[in-house]
C-alpha cells in the first residue's frame, strides 16, 4: 500500500477512512474498479426467487472483496448468507451491489434510486457504508491543515474535534438508514451494518507514534458511536467490528485480519465480520 495514503486536501474531504478509490484520512486509495455492482452497470433480477430469501448488500469496498484486494477470499457476505441458509433452512440469494469506487454515505443516498426496486424486495440488508465518509473537518482536518503527504495532524486530533467532526454526520446517516428500512414497512427484514475498523495502528507505511495511535483511536470511537446510535434508530443492528478488529480499547492493530494492502479484510478478517454478524442473530427471519 505504498503510497496510498497520499491525498489531496479534497480528496480528504471525500473519504476519510479508504476504502476503494479516493480515501480521505485513511487508508485505502485504491481507485475505483471498473467492475461495480450497481443496477447501472449490472442490474440484478427484478423479481425474487419463488423460493428462499434474498440477501442485498450495499455499500463500499469492504463488503465488495475485490480480487486485487484479497485474493481467494470468501467475502464475508457469502459466509453470512451461508449462515442465515442454516438458521433458517432456506436457499438465500446473494445480490451484493457493494461499490469499489470510494463510495461515501452522501453519494450512496444521492445514487440510491436505482436500487430501491431490490431492497424493497430483500430478506436481509447489510449496510457497509462506513469507511471512506467520516470528515474531521474540511481542509484543515481539527483546524490543522494537511500534512505534505496529504495526511492529517494527529496531535491536532482530540476528542472534541472527533466527537464534532462525528455529529456533523449523524444527519447523513439517519437519512441513509431511515430510507433503507422504509422501503421494506412492516415487511420482516433483517437490517444490518458495520461500523469502521481503525486500519490506521499497525499501517506499515504509517510510522504512527504511540501518542498517535491513541488519536486514531480517539476518532474511530467517535464515529462508531455516532454510527451505531443512528443505525439502531432505524431498526439496524450494528455488527461492533471495530471492537472485534482492534480490541476493547480500540488500541489493537488489525495485523493479520487485513489484507496486504492493510486496508481491506484478509479471510481471516471476513471470517471475523461474518461472525459478528451472526452473533446479532437472524430475528424476525429465524
């Protein structure tokens, strides 16, 4: 991941986390793929199978276990879909329309439209939407600009700014969820998201201080707070595996749960977030 992190002020803006292409205070600038999983380039069957249960996945580069990202992986929406066959005795179409473009949560409800057909007809949604759209500011991330590098100032970094920087965005995210769990009613569905592991301890590129990890830590605790509070609102059960990633205090490298781009899961990672979801349960379907 050599060079990855290198971003433009603007780009920062975008995404700050990685994921896909641009990324805005963290890891993954991969850029986008040019095989993306929207209705727009690939559109699913409009009807549901008669028989089983349909499994829609949307988001970012996360759920969407690119090749180049993790090679041989089994991503952890098809081991999640093999777990709700189990508990529920029924076949369970996956649909994943996961983006590999830097998708951010604005972009998702601007580009959402052509997707409401299928979510309105899905059993189980899972929402992977948190790692490229958490912004510390604008420009000058917590008042500080960017480093030459295009990174932020962590000692700029503290918990007001985080807790600022998380609350500016819960508007956003109540939008998001509020629609996908409209577009089912009263239908039985379950609702699912994640919440962001911190790719930023452990980085090997990085070369973050001690004082700096706990400054990353800082901001993720922010954002998985102001995330999961708004996801449960809706009706979404938010998978924690940011505490699964990096530990009770949040202080834990990812290490071998990313890939080698140490940004996206390993298969060891997938088997990890499929198993947080699972430990949710699979209520009201099961």
């Amino acid at each position: 991941m050599t060079g990855q992190r290198q971003m433009s002020a603007s780009s920062f803006r975008q995404v700050v986390g990685a994921c896909g292409a641009g990324s805005d205070a963290a890891p993954d600038t991969t850029g986008g793929s040019p095989t993306s999983r929207s209705p727009t380039s690939s559109a699913p069957t409009s009807e549901a199978p008669d028989e089983g249960l349909t499994l829609l996945v949307i988001g970012d580069s996360i759920p969407y276990n690119a090749p180049e990202d993790c090679p041989g992986c089994t991503a952890f929406v098809d081991l999640y879909a093999q777990e709700l066959e189990q508990v529920t005795g029924q076949i369970v179409e996956v649909q994943n329309y996961s983006d590999h473009t830097g998708l951010t949560a604005k972009r998702l409800l601007q580009e959402m439209a052509p997707l409401e057909q299928y979510i309105a007809e899905a059993d189980a949604i899972v929402v992977g939407i948190a790692h490229n759209s958490f912004e510390l500011s604008t420009e000058e991330p917590c008042g500080r600009p960017l480093t030459d590098d295009g990174l932020p100032q962590w000692d700029a970094v503290d918990a007001g700014c985080a807790a600022d920087a998380a609350a500016a965005s819960r508007s956003l995210y109540d939008r998001l969820y509020a629609r996908v769990a409209s577009l089912r009613g009263d239908s039985p569905t379950i609702l699912r998201t994640l919440n962001r592991y911190n790719d930023w301890i452990g980085w090997p590129d990085g070369n973050l201080t001690p004082t700096e990890d706990r400054r990353t830590a800082v901001m993720m605790n922010a954002w998985n707070a102001m995330l999961c509070a708004s996801a449960e609102r809706h009706g979404f059960g938010c998978a924690d595996v940011h505490r699964a990633f990096n530990g009770t205090d949040g202080l834990r490298p990812s290490g071998g749960l990313l890939a080698d781009d140490y940004t996206h899961p390993s298969q060891r990672g997938n088997d990890v977030i499929a198993e947080v979801l699972a430990d949710l349960g699979f209520e009201p379907l099961a």
